[in-house]
C-alpha cells in the first residue's frame, strides 16, 4: 500500500489573520502573523478589529445564571424532582 | 475525576440519586451552549431538557473514551443544530464567501474604539451582536461558539461536529470575518463611538 502523507495546504496571510487569534496557533505562524502586521498597518488595524469583534461577544455572550423554576422544569420532565438539591 | 467516573457508573447502573446529580452539575453548562446556539430563552430550555432526557436514555452508551462534558456537549450540539435547521427551513441564510488579503489592503483602516461596559451594557449594541450571530448559518455558528465562546480547541471542536481540521479552521475564519465586518459598518457609522 502505498504510504500517503497529508500535505498541509500553507495558510494564506488572510486566513493566518483570521484565525491568528487561535489559541492553538503554533510558533511559526504566530511569527508570520507579527511579520504581516508589521508591514501592513492595515492589516494591523484588521487583525486588531477581529481580537475586539470576539472579545466583545465574550463579554456580551457571558454565561447566564439559570432560573430556579428551569431547573425545577427540568427535574420534572427527568422524573428527578425528588432530588432537588 | 474520579468521582465523577464513579458518579457515571452509579448512574449507568439506575441510581436515580447520582442520575439527579450529574444533571445539576451539567445544567448550567449545557443551558449556556444551548443559548448561544438557540439565541433564545425558551428555545435554550427545549434544548436542554431534550439533551438530558436523551442523555440519560443513551448513558449506558458512554465509555468514557472521552470527557462526560464533551459527550453531552456533542448530544447538545445535535439537538441545536436540528432544531436550527427546522426553524430556518425555507428561510434565506447569508452566505459566507472567502475573504482575501486584497480586500484589506489599501482600505485605509482605523483603529476601532475601546470598548468599554456602556458600550457592552447598550441594548442597543448587544441587539447588533445578537443579529449578527442569528444570521450566521449554523455550521458557522457552531464552530464559532465552540472555538471563540465556550473555548475548546481545534482538535475537541472537530471531534465534537464531525468535521476535519481544515473545515473547522476555514468556518471560524468566516464566521469571525462576517460578525467583524457587520460591526466595521456601525463604527465607521460612528454609531456607538464615545464623543
């Protein structure tokens, strides 16, 4: 059987811009992304747009407290009502 | 960790007790998800109360090859993305397309405001964000609430949906992309900028 690698296809500058902000970016495209901004003020102000585009929907999207009569809805439809702490 | 494995098998073998347990320590966690993939209250409680029943139903089915969360976020997921597709059936989603390094070139960008809690507590601004993120279709809602809201990785969120690496990447470069130029409209507007 013939031994097939899987050729990763190189990111372009756009997408290393857009998904510089994965945390599970490695070290190499992390350099190109700083390179890219350094060159581009752009590209800067993009990459910057995008950081603040999640971060505002993490703090708006923030996680919400459950009511207690949902939680008691809940139980009940799970027959667990018993068990309510 | 322990615990909870031996919480898992407890309720696996019928105790009703560790059954009710490991349903209010997910609850919380599984309404969130189901919010911001439902964008609606309501809709959010649906979703959560169909994943547990069938996460109870199918509990004997868990191995724990993977993390308890992780298999009731996959059954969360699921029921979301149905009931997505029913809603929106017949109705026009956006279409996301693939964006370029040209069409930033040259625009001659600025800086975007600060951002700060009046911005964030402007019910106004929120109903923006909110828009924005119920026209996104779901397959590019879910990889972004996964990836950018509920924080899992590459690998966790493509095990999660099914989907390849690459696939997961290319829908969070687009999503990220549509929710940033729909704000890029109303800071140039200069509609929620501080004076």
């Amino acid at each position: 059987m013939k031994n097939e690698k899987t050729e990763k296809k190189p990111l372009t500058p756009f997408e290393k811009l857009c998904l510089g902000l994965s945390q599970d970016m490695d070290e190499e495209i992390c350099k190109g992304i700083a390179v890219e901004l350094e060159k581009c003020p752009d590209c800067h102000f993009f990459y910057n747009s995008v950081e603040k585009t999640i971060e505002m929907y993490r703090q708006v999207d923030n996680e919400k407290d459950m009511e207690e009569e949902m939680e008691l809805r809940l139980l009940n439809v799970l027959n667990l009502e018993d068990f309510k702490e | 960790m322990k615990d909870e494995l031996e919480l898992i098998e407890k309720a696996q073998n019928g105790d009703r007790k560790a059954q009710a347990q490991l349903v209010l320590r997910y609850e919380k966690k599984v309404f969130n998800l189901a919010l911001r993939m439902m964008r609606d209250k309501e809709d959010a409680e649906d979703v959560m109360q169909e994943t547990f029943l069938t996460a109870l139903r199918k509990l004997h089915t868990f191995e724990g090859r993977s993390q308890f969360f992780t298999w009731l976020y996959r059954i969360t997921m699921n029921i979301s993305l149905q009931k997505l597709r029913d809603r929106n059936k017949g109705s026009a989603m956006v279409s996301l397309s693939d964006p370029d390094i040209e069409s930033i070139h040259g625009q001659h960008l600025s800086e975007w405001p600060a951002f700060n809690q009046k911005l964030i507590s402007n019910e106004e601004f929120r109903k923006l964000l909110d828009n924005a993120v119920k026209e996104l279709p779901a397959i590019y809602r879910s990889v972004f609430i996964l990836r950018d809201l509920e924080g899992l990785s590459t690998i966790e969120t493509q095990k999660l949906l099914d989907l390849t690496e690459s696939n997961v990447k290319v829908r969070l470069m687009r999503a990220r992309y549509y929710l940033r130029q729909n704000l890029q409209k109303y800071f140039q507007e200069g509609q929620f900028n501080e004076k």
